[in-house]
C-alpha cells in the first residue's frame, strides 16, 4: 500500500520511526519551481519590485533583514506540556516541538495603521460627500427623521427671497433658520466630518426631548422653535417652542413651520422704528405664498387630534402619545405618585453629587425606587407609556444625577414602542448635555 507523503519530504526533521512508518520522504521536486519561475516575473526583477512596494507596508532594510531571519531555532525545544508526546502508542511520541521567534516590527514602519487608516479614511470622506449631494438622505442618516413638506416649502419661500443666501433672509428680524435647514444652505458640505453623535446634539438645547428638533433660533437666546414628532416617523408638521432660559415647558405654536416663523414675528421678535415695516412686510409675504399653495395658517386640526391622544401631561406640558386602548386600558396606567409629590421627590436630589455623596443620592433614592419599579412592572404588563412618562419627567427636572436612572427606563419604552431613532438621540444627548445658547456643530 502507497504511503503518503511527508510535505517536509526528505528534509523532514522528525526521528520518530513511527512518522517513517507511516510517510513516505522522496525528495523535493523542483521542476514545477523552476518551470514557475521561467514564466513569471523574478523576485528581484524591477516589476515584480515595484508592484511588491505599492501593495505591501513600507518596511525599513534592517525590519526586512529581521523578518528573513525568522527561521527555526537550531535546537528545537522539548514541549513538556504535550498529552500526545507522552503517549507511547502515539504517533507523535517523543517528538520534539520546535518554537519560532518573530522579530519585534514597530508600528512607525508600516502595518495596519498605516495600510488601513488612509482607506478608512477616505471611505468616510466618499460616503460624506455623497450624503451631501441628498439633502434628505443626509438629514435622514444624521439626524434619523424625515421632514415634513413644510420643511422644503418654507426653504423655497427664502429661496424667493434671496437666491444667494436664502438661509439668512430672517436673520435682520433676530431669527436664524438652524439644524436640518443648514443641510439645504450647504453648510456641511466643506465642514469637519464628526461623530454619529455630534449630529445627534445640533442645536439641541438643554430640555429638548428626542420628540423635539430644533429648526429656529432667536438669536443670541434660549428661544427656539422645532418640530414635535411622537414617533420618528411622524411628519405631521407639528411646531412647538421652548425657551431653554426659561426651563422645560413646550408650548405647541401650529401645525407647520410656517406657523413657527409667524408666531415668532407677532409674539417674539424685538420690535424697533427701523424694522417695523420689515416685519409688517414678511407676515404679509409669507401670508400670500401659503395662501398660493393652499398650506393653512393658525390651522388647529392636527392639534386637535392629538390632543385626543394624550395620554398624559408630563413635566413639559406638551404630554406624551402613546398606543392605548381606551376600553381595556391596555398601554397606560398612571405613575404611583403623583406629579406634585414626583416633583418634590426630585427636588432633594438637586445639589446631590452622587459620586461625592454615594450615601445621601442612595438614601433619597430610596423614594424614587418604588416609582421606577412600579413603572418597569407596567412595562411587564404591556403599558409603555407609563416608563416613557416617568423618563421624560426626570428628564425635564434636569438633575444630571438622574441620567443613570431615566437611561433604562428610555430605552425600555422607547424599545417598545418601536422607537429606536429616539433612543440614540437620547444616549447622545446625556452625553453631553450643555446649558449653552450656541449649540451649533458648524462652529466646533
């Protein structure tokens, strides 16, 4: 019967009879290597030189050299610790196992740093610049909503007010036009690529929940106004405004944009002597182009219905919407305090430090514990609502020591309620939650 073929052939270094036994060690065949090397390339040839330098790291001569002399030791070592050296019936009995040794390369030389980061790089900058070219899919993509067709109609509006720089015809009046509308004034186009999350936190104000995207500022203040969306998919157009000097309450202004720009004119705008006329000009102007395209000023019809689906308040006061069946009260169920004693509860934790107070935070939230296990065992029962509202009211109490407890009831209720966009905003936000006024990306 043929043996096989040892792939050390007649150079092998095994002195175990068994291993002659039962292999077979002709010597080594070099007309295959020879026949090889007539029709390809040599090694040391200029073009096979040149194509082994662009696709490989470049090494220094002396690492070359150290890699060469990379080669078996000249007395193997005994392993010790091999089950099947110490087995007589074995092939391998008392064979020796020989031990490589691989010169240090440092990593200033080549590697994968230096191979990959370049490429990784200039992905990043590829797949930024194509986001840049779709204003919708680079809104979508950063900041993980679609717009409503107010968003584009009121952009046209400035559009036909000034071709060049339509994103300030607002700014002589106090008010900028931020966040997804620096998408369209190609503002990002030329700017630093940043983390997923840096996107996440534009002009996202201290009280901002994730239902909340800033679209207008006034400037140099805490008053800004955005859309509300109860589910990240919603794109019912829906305004509200917050002014984060003030603290976490919303007010819903209107049911489009153009609403939010109007209140602002008739309630917030610094009126003077010599923008009196400016202003009495833009209502009028903005009046006329929704008017051509049937868009409803101070419409109240969208706001009505989702009055209807509140389910309840919550410290902002523009209350949460949530799926709920009304005959089985399947969805909801109320806190286990109510907002004043929640709210009084809260309060001790102010001026805790929890990482210098361990014991005071533990001893107050003794209190609070009862409530949050309550609102998980709602969860248990398929009422979701209840965790979301306890989250957004440690949320809007602002005690930065509460980010640990409100995180999972977040991410619980926004997980069941197939909200997930919102817990990445929400992780992003506690991560850096700033008491600023210029939260703009652009200027980082």
């Amino acid at each position: 019967m043929d043996k096989p073929d040892c792939k050390y052939g007649a150079s092998c270094y095994q002195k175990n009879p068994a291993h002659k036994e039962k292999f077979r060690h002709p010597p080594k065949d070099n007309s295959k290597d020879q026949e090889l090397d007539n029709t390809s390339p040599r090694k040391d040839s200029p073009a096979s030189s040149s194509k082994r330098r662009s696709n490989s790291p470049d090494l220094s001569d002396s690492v070359i050299e150290e890699i060469k002399k990379c080669k078996r030791p000249p007395t193997p070592e005994k392993d010790h610790n091999s089950k099947e050296e110490r087995d007589k019936n074995h092939e391998y009995y008392g064979m020796t196992r020989q031990r490589y040794t691989l010169p240090e390369v440092p990593m200033d030389v080549g590697l994968m740093s230096d191979i990959y980061d370049p490429q990784i790089e200039f992905s990043k900058k590829a797949e930024y610049k194509e986001l840049c070219e779709n204003s919708k899919m680079f809104i979508k993509h950063k900041f993980l909503v679609d717009m409503p067709d107010c968003f584009d109609s009121l952009w046209k509006f400035c559009e036909s007010k000034d071709t060049e720089k339509p994103a300030e015809i607002f700014e002589k009046l106090g008010l900028q036009l931020v966040g997804p509308f620096d998408v369209l004034a190609k503002k990002f186009d030329e700017a630093k690529i940043h983390e997923p999350g840096d996107y996440l936190r534009h002009w996202r104000f201290y009280f901002d929940p994730p239902e909340f995207q800033t679209v207008l500022v006034k400037k140099k203040s805490g008053l800004h106004y955005g859309y509300w969306r109860d589910s990240p998919d919603d794109i019912s157009g829906l305004v509200a405004v917050n002014d984060a000097s003030k603290g976490c309450e919303f007010r819903m202004v209107g049911q489009n944009v153009f609403d939010a720009v109007m209140h602002y004119l008739e309630h917030e705008v610094t009126v003077t002597p010599f923008n009196k006329s400016q202003i009495t000009f833009m209502k009028k102007s903005l009046e006329e182009w929704c008017k051509e395209r049937s868009i409803e000023l101070k419409g109240s019809d969208k706001l009505k219905t989702r009055e209807k689906a509140v389910v309840c308040k919550t410290f902002h006061k523009i209350g949460i919407v949530v799926p709920f069946d009304r005959k089985t009260e399947l969805g909801y169920r109320q806190l286990l305090e109510s907002d004043a004693n929640l709210k009084k509860i809260l309060a001790k934790f102010d001026g805790i430090d929890k990482r210098n107070d361990k014991s005071g935070f533990d001893t107050v939230m003794s209190e609070l514990q009862p409530i949050v296990t309550a609102a998980f065992i709602a969860v248990d029962e398929c009422d979701f609502g209840t965790a979301l509202e306890l989250a957004v009211d440690l949320f809007c109490h602002g005690t930065i020591s509460l980010h640990d407890v409100m995180k999972p009831l977040f991410v619980t209720a926004y997980s069941m309620l197939k909200r997930p966009q919102y817990i990445a905003i929400m992780k992003s936000h506690l991560e850096n939650r700033r008491k600023e006024i210029n939260l703009d990306l652009l200027t980082k």
